[in-house]
C-alpha cells in the first residue's frame, strides 16, 4: 500500500532562524528535503520579500530551487489585511480583489492549496470560488486552536461549500487543536518568568483534567491569588483545547493539507503535548491523501534560555511521523 | 515572537555633524513573523531610560526614504519585509546622551485577525561608539 500522507515543512518553523538571518530560504528547503519533507508550504508575506510585487523571473526561480532539492510546493499562506486603512475596514469587493491577488500568486507558483485565515467571512469567500475554481486553487480555511473542527465559525465555510457543491472551498486543520497535555516548554517559561512550581502544577493538572478553562483562570486568579506569570499561563488554557481526533474522518473530505504544529520534541522523537499517536491512525483510516506539514512554533518559548535549533526539533517530528504512519498503515494493510 | 531581538545595538549612532549632533539613528526588525505594510505600524515609541521621546520627532526609513510616523499612516505602497533590518531616526538636539543608556522601542501594529492591537516592545543598554 502506498503511502497516502506525504510530509512535508512549512518555512514557519525555520522562522527564528531566517529572522536573525542564519538561515536562508534555500537552507530551508534544502535541509526539509534531506529529511524526505519534500514539501514545502510558504508564507509569500514571510519568504517573498517584494510582496505583493513578484515578477515571472523570480516564480522561475522558487521553481529552480525547489527542483535542486528536488522538492515541491504544497501550500500558499495568505493575508487578509483588512485594516489596511486606520479607521476604516476594507469593503467587501476590496477584499475579495486581494484574496483574488493571492489566489492568482499562487497558481502562478503551481501551489494548489492556499491557507485561508480563520477571520476571513465565508461570504466573502463565496465571493472567491469562482476564482479558486478557475485557478485550480483549493481554499481551506485554517481551523486554529481555539476553533476546532465542529466549532460553529468552522461549519459555515463548510455549509457554503456544501451549498456550493464545490471542491475548491474547505478547510486547513492546525494540530494545535489537539493540544491532549499541556506543553512543558510553555510551563517552563512562565516559571522563568516567576510562576511558583505548585501553581504550574495545579494548571498543568486541570488542563490534563479537561477542566473548563475559565473555571481554571478564576482559580488561580481570585482563590490562589496568582502573580501575573501564574495568571498569564492560566489564561493560555483558553487556547488550549482538545478536540476529539475521532471526528477527523468527518472532517478529512474538505481538506488536503495539515498545518502540523508543534512546541518541542523529546530526544526519543515524541510530541508530549499534540496528541499525533491519536490523530495519525485516524487520518490512515480515513484514506486522507495528503501532506502533514510542520509548523514548529516553539522558538518563541525557548529563545530566553537557550539557543533555538528549528532544524532538529523538525527533524525529530518527521521521525515520529514515519513511525506514526507506518505504524497505523500496517494496522490497517 | 522576536521581542529580544529587535533593536540592533551595535547600530547606534550620532546624525547631524560630529561636534553638534541633531538626533540618532539605530537599526530596529519588525517583530511579527511575516512583512507588514507601513500604514498598519501605528506607533514606534522610543525612549531613552524610561523617558519617550516625541512621536514628531521620530523617523522610518525602510530603505525607500525616510517617513515621519503621520506620513506612514498613508504609506500603502511600502512595507517593512520580515527579518529585516529598518532605520530609526529621532532628533535629538546634542543626539544620544554620553555613556551607557537604556534604549527602548515599542512597535504597535495593527494586525487585521486580531482584535487588539500587537505590542512588541525591545529594550537594550546601549552606548554610542566613541
């Protein structure tokens, strides 16, 4: 049985490193081919320093280095700048004209998935199906922690899908919305930031609880009378959520590509908090054809205490996907 | 994200002739994980040891000229690409005070998923070169 999930790296994870400039884009793609993520999801805003100006020379050259590293594209991540202008909103045919924009880049640079942002309208996006389905340009919106799958803001792109009949309009999972235990590099820094070991326990235990969240803030808040780390760290259960991983197979007809977050990898190859031993076998059973993309968000949490190393944490992601899926395909064959 | 890094230290200098400095400039990045059009950064607040200096006073050059803060406002056709090194001026007649200070700079943006506006603010003991 051929493999139906491919891997692949968005160059978000590399971002400490391209930010300081000690990495290039180049060394991006170069080192997620070396560990067979050959697929590559950009941020044009991030990596395309002239956005939105790119001419057909410089599409020719993102192709050349792809075709070097013998990678490929898999992912646009658009912008949505609505607030352009202070004090006044774009209007709605603004809007679609730049999502229009973006959807035109993006075929230009033969991606077929474009990440749409959690806030953009769904009407708006209705606006925009013609254009995705004359560009060939699948437009998932990105269901980020704390949305889930079956939030209500997430069901209506999927109704005006439905309604539309169309398989350019759906959505683009975020691991993070299967935060199962809470992430030890989040509690390590706020107690270098002056949150007290037993207050960080108490928070780690109600999220491993599932205990609502603002029941959670109210506790460490008002009875506990927590110091503002203490406060801060409770306050980021409200972005921390669980949602169930059996209900992918529902989900797993309206999108093509995962944005696969992560905030650290043990030195076995294990993600202690985003629970991939749960989501992977779904996402085998449901035969989902498609690329699980890293998006490694943990620098922002470490930077303070110790040299980030993007390339390694993504390394050892990729080694527990080739384990996970191997593992789940051989339940299934 | 990138709060730590964001004013370059070692970039400081005096402007205006050598005997009579009329302000400073340092190299600052935009703290955001991707580029940003100018006429969604909002503030850049600069302060020498607590103390804010004028929003007038302060200039923005990406690399296409220098722009007051109102004039960025306007500014949609300019953006400040990520990772990026970008020149803060301020007038400062007698330029950065002598010896060791603290130099802060705080970045609001207006980012458009967000309801709130974004705060990044950097804050470095920093000298000009003699």
């Amino acid at each position: 049985m051929s493999a139906k999930i491919k891997r692949g790296v968005s160059l978000y994870s590399f971002q400490e490193e391209m930010f300081l400039g000690q990495m290039s884009v180049e060394d991006c793609v170069s080192f997620a081919a070396s560990i067979g993520a050959t697929g590559i999801e950009i941020l044009p805003e991030q990596n395309m320093p002239t956005f939105p100006h790119i001419t057909d020379a410089q599409v020719g050259e993102w192709q050349d280095l792809l075709a070097r590293h013998g990678a490929h594209f898999t992912c646009y991540d658009m912008f949505l700048d609505t607030k352009l202008r202070k004090g006044e909103l774009l209007s709605d045919d603004e809007q679609v004209e730049s999502i229009r924009r973006d959807l035109v880049l993006c075929n230009r640079l033969g991606i077929r998935n474009m990440r749409v942002l959690v806030f953009v309208r769904p009407d708006i996006l209705e606006r925009c199906v013609p254009y995705a389905e004359q560009l060939d340009v699948h437009m998932g919106v990105e269901v980020h922690a704390p949305w889930h799958l079956e939030h209500a803001w997430i069901l209506r792109t999927i109704e005006v899908a439905d309604r539309l009949g169309t398989k350019h309009l759906g959505i683009l999972p975020d691991m993070g919305i299967f935060m199962k235990h809470y992430p030890p590099e989040f509690r390590a820094r706020f107690e270098r930031e002056g949150a007290r070991p037993e207050v960080t326990q108490f928070i780690v235990d109600q999220h491993e609880a599932k205990i609502m969240s603002e029941y959670t803030i109210y506790e460490v808040a008002v009875k506990l009378q927590g110091n503002a780390a203490e406060v801060r760290m409770a306050e980021t259960l409200r972005h921390a959520p669980f949602a169930n991983p059996r209900r992918i197979g529902d989900y797993a007809p309206y999108f093509r590509h995962i944005q696969a977050k992560f905030y650290g990898m043990t030195a076995e190859a294990n993600d202690p908090s985003i629970a991939y031993d749960e989501v992977i076998p779904e996402l085998v059973k449901a035969g989902w054809e498609g690329t699980l993309s890293s998006e490694y968000e943990g620098n922002r949490w470490v930077q303070d205490a110790q040299p980030v190393d993007s390339r390694e944490q993504v390394r050892r992601q990729h080694a527990m996907f080739t384990r996970l899926i191997a593992q789940a395909e051989g339940e299934i064959a | 994200m990138f709060d730590r890094y964001l004013i370059d230290a070692a970039s400081l200098h005096n402007t205006g002739p050598l005997d009579a400095p009329t302000g400073f400039a340092f190299a600052a990045k935009l703290g955001y994980y991707r580029g940003l059009g100018l006429s969604m950064i909002e503030e850049l607040n600069v302060s020498i040891d607590g103390e804010a200096l004028p929003r007038a006073a302060v200039r923005f050059d990406e690399g296409n000229g220098p722009l007051t803060l109102d004039e960025m406002e306007t500014a949609y056709d300019r953006r400040w690409a990520f990772g990026a090194p970008a020149t803060i001026s301020v007038d400062l007649p007698g330029g950065f005070p002598e010896g060791e200070h603290t130099l802060s700079l705080q970045q609001k943006l207006r980012i458009s998923y967000m309801p709130f506006p974004s705060f990044n603010f950097d804050q470095k003991v920093v000298k000009v070169a003699a």
